[in-house]
C-alpha cells in the first residue's frame, strides 16, 4: 500500500487542511499491517501499511507519467506551491510532533525536539521554494553567448533514515519538487509512519502524483536503489549501506547524494572558556539523544582547561531530564530501537574497560521501560577506544585531553570520516584558522551541528558526496545544461 493520493491543489486562500493526531494516524495505518511501537514506552503506536515491490513499480511509473508535466509547470508557481505546503504542515504541527514522538521517541515540546523536528520541516520548505536559481550568463561578448541552467533530472529515490525521519524527508523532498522532478520516499522501517504522515499532510495541497511513499522492508529499499526508472537516488544513512546502494546504482549510472556517517570531532581550544561554552558542547553531542549524522562523537580538549571543561559538561548534562516524550519537564528521549541501545550500551562498557573514567551516566536507566541510556561523559580515554573510533549514534560522549593544536587536528583528521566537525575557543581568528585545517564538509565555530537551508551540507571521505541545501543543494537535484551560440 503507497500514499499517493492528493487533492487537486487549493489556492493560497483556501483554508488549509487540519488534522487531529487521531485523524491523522487513521489516515495513515492498515487495520492488519506490522505493529510499530513506541520505543519509550513499548506500547503500539499504529500499524503501518507494508508496501511490496508490485507498489513500488506503480508508483515508479505514476511518477514517470507526471513528471513532464510538473517540469512543466513554472518555476514561480512551483515554489509557490512548497509554499502552500509549508503552511500546510504548520497548520498540523502539533499532530505531526505528537506521531513522531510516539514513533521516534524525541520529547514533543522540550529542547530541539519533535515540534522543533516539524518546524524545521516548515523552515526547510520555505527556504527551498524562495532560493534564486537563475539562468546564467556564461559570457556574451563578440566570441559568442553561452548561459547555463538546470534541467529536472526526471524521478526522484529519496531513502531517509529514523533519527529525524520527517526534516531528512524535507531536505529530499523539497528541492526534488521545486527543481521539476517527481519523487518516491522509502522511509526507514523504523519509523515509516512519520513519513507516511508527513506526505499525507502535504499530499492535501500538492498535485496528485508528485510525491509518494512506499513503506516497505529492505527489498523494497534495495529495489529502489537500482531501478532503471529511478533518475537520481538521494540516501541518508550509514556509510555501508550507502556504499551498496553506489553498488546498485553502477549498472544504470544513476546519480547519487550521499550523505553518511560522521563521528564529528571537536576540539576545545586553550582559551576556551568552559562555563561558556558547556550548554553548547552539551547540544552539540546530545542533540536528539545523540541521534544525529552530524553530532559532535569525540570531544579533544586542551589539558590547559580539561579538568575545568569535564567538570562545566558534566554539570549541564546532569541537569538535562530523560524521559517519555509527553512528559513536559523532559528533554532527552529513549533511542528509537533496541540494536542501536546495545550499540552504545556496548561501546560505553569497552570504555569503561580501556580504563575511561565515567563522569555521568553509564549504567543503562532499569527502573522504566523503553530505551532509555542515560547522557554518558566519559573522561580520559586514548584515542584508538572503541567509543571514540567507532560513531556511536547515542548519547554517550569520550573526551580526549590533548597537549598541542596540532596534536588535536592529527586526531580530528585520522579516522575516514569528515561529515561535520567544530573548533571552540575565545579568539575566532584562531578558531577558524585550525578549523581550515580539519577535513569535513562543515566546520563550526563555537557550536555544532548547526545546518541552515541556506548554507551547502555534505561529508567528504567515507561521510559521502554530494551536497543539500542552498543554491548548491538545488543544482544537484537538476542536470546542467549549456546553450551556446
């Protein structure tokens, strides 16, 4: 079963759909389809419709069929239309927030959560349809005239993940519709239902066929990756499983953005000021309970202010409650599935035994149910500890003393990742000098993790290619295309 269906497309003054959390869910779930529970809490959110390979081929081919003319359409009323339907999800927040809190398991309210998720959905809609894309004049001069524009690519693979599983679905979809292309979204198996609602929510203003989402196991997802009537195949999720889809898509040479793991570094400068900058630090790694591609994993600090950082962290993380999602005071949730719980509860253990002195937490939280890991500082480690090589994806942090700034780049750069990366300090010059010197995508200065739909995002090294986002972000849901006289 897909979510393909949409009203034909209200003006800007019509009145915008409003859905309850229960319509909405009623919207979305099959009566016999696989049970989705709330990982906070073990109880059943809904049952979501399990789509086959024989629904992904339909909605293949009905997003084939529409594409021509959504290209056709111009580009003003196209944005117009994200427009609409950043209205449209806004006017559904509050329903959107609660169904991914339920199936994700981020807090509803609290911190940058889940109406933060949904107002980062609307933020990304509204950026997108107003970025300036214009033909370019290459030169026009007595050799000759040539400008330069974009092309829709045709259809869109867009596979999300299940950390931010509604403003990933955003930064695919967005920029796919506004370039003129059509899109088919797989969700993550793990949280299908915030997509499923998301499109639904959309689907009431955009034309009929443009987007749909087949909620479907792995061979759906493998299916999609190397379909011949798939154009462009955009994949956020780890680096193994984005290296099979590169796989994949080699026969038919389809286009790829990848964005994959990161196991961000940051590095805390000498004259750094630890009261200053903890909250930030804190955010920084324990965004989403640590769920996040472009989270700070390793934290190296200069021994000049090490003790004195530990100490400032630990006294923010310990104030920061953990808890189900609907409770108001809490602004951690559980991590939304049992292997990536023993994933941390596993590398947290190997720090403690590689002797890792645990600031906070590091004990798994028994007295509720759910998957709740408790925000874990873990102090003088070596740098090749399994908790600082390996992305834990989880809220349990290492912290590595170094002696000398070069020391602490050598360490940043060493591993085959380079997603996003941050330099705190006191002195912004100095700061963005070492930040030249460390190999990501983005590097930050006194914060972290902090995209912008105005700015390109994307890893080098095994944390992908491709970029999101911007101007940038929009050419590469387009193909190029020279005409010169």
């Amino acid at each position: 079963m897909t979510t393909g269906t949409a009203t034909t497309s209200p003006t800007a003054s019509s009145t915008l759909p409003s859905f309850t959390y229960e319509e909405l869910l009623a919207a979305i779930t099959a009566p016999n389809g696989r049970e989705i529970l709330d990982p906070a809490t073990g109880e059943l959110v809904g049952r979501v419709p399990e789509s086959t390979v024989e629904d992904l081929e339909q909605a293949l081919t009905r997003a084939r069929g529409k594409q021509p003319e959504w290209a056709a359409v111009p580009d003003a009323e196209r944005s117009a239309l994200l427009l609409l339907a950043a209205d449209a999800v806004e006017a559904n927040a509050a329903a959107l927030a609660e169904l991914l809190s339920r199936e994700q398991g981020k807090p509803v309210h609290n911190g940058p959560n889940a109406m933060f998720e949904v107002g980062g959905a609307v933020a990304w809609l509204r950026a997108t349809a107003s970025l300036p894309l214009e033909a370019e004049t290459l030169f026009d001069d007595e050799t000759g005239h040539a400008v330069l524009s974009y092309e829709p690519i045709g259809v869109i693979g867009a596979i999300s993940p299940w950390n931010w599983p509604m403003m990933i679905s955003v930064w695919q979809i967005a920029p796919a519709l506004r370039m003129g292309n059509t899109v088919v979204a797989k969700p993550s198996e793990y949280t299908p239902l915030s997509v499923l609602g998301l499109a639904h929510v959309l689907n009431q203003v955009l034309p009929e066929g443009l987007l749909t989402v087949v909620a479907g196991g792995r061979e759906v997802g493998e299916v999609l990756s190397k379909h011949a009537g798939v154009d462009k195949v955009m994949f956020t999720g780890s680096t193994d499983t984005g290296k099979a889809i590169m796989r994949s898509a080699a026969d038919s040479l389809t286009r790829l953005t990848l964005e994959l793991g990161g196991n961000d570094a940051g590095i805390v400068l000498p004259d750094a000021d630890p009261q200053a900058i903890a909250e930030g630090l804190f955010w920084g790694a324990f965004i989403n309970t640590g769920q996040t591609c472009a989270a700070l994993k390793r934290l190296y600090v200069h021994e000049d202010v090490y003790d004195a950082v530990c100490e400032a962290l630990t006294e923010v993380a310990a104030a920061m409650p953990m808890g189900q999602g609907r409770d108001e005071k809490n602004v951690l949730g559980p991590l939304q599935n049992k292997a990536q719980y023993q994933i941390v509860a596993e590398l947290v253990e190997q720090a403690r035994a590689g002797g890792g002195r645990v600031l906070l937490g590091g004990d798994p939280l028994e007295d509720q149910p759910g998957y709740f890991y408790p925000a874990t500082l873990v102090a003088d480690l070596d740098d090749d500890n399994a908790l600082v090589v390996e992305e834990q994806f989880g809220p349990a942090l290492p912290i590595v003393k170094y002696s000398t700034v070069d020391e602490a780049v050598h360490m940043a750069n060493r591993l085959d990742v380079g997603l996003g990366a941050s330099v705190w300090g006191s002195d912004v010059a100095t700061a963005r000098e070492v930040a030249s010197r460390i190999q990501a995508g983005t590097v930050w200065i006194n914060k972290h993790g902090a995209v912008d739909p105005r700015m390109p995002f994307g890893g080098v090294k095994s944390s992908g290619f491709g970029v999101e986002f911007g101007v940038e972000g929009l050419k590469a849901l387009g193909v190029p295309k020279v005409i010169s006289s």
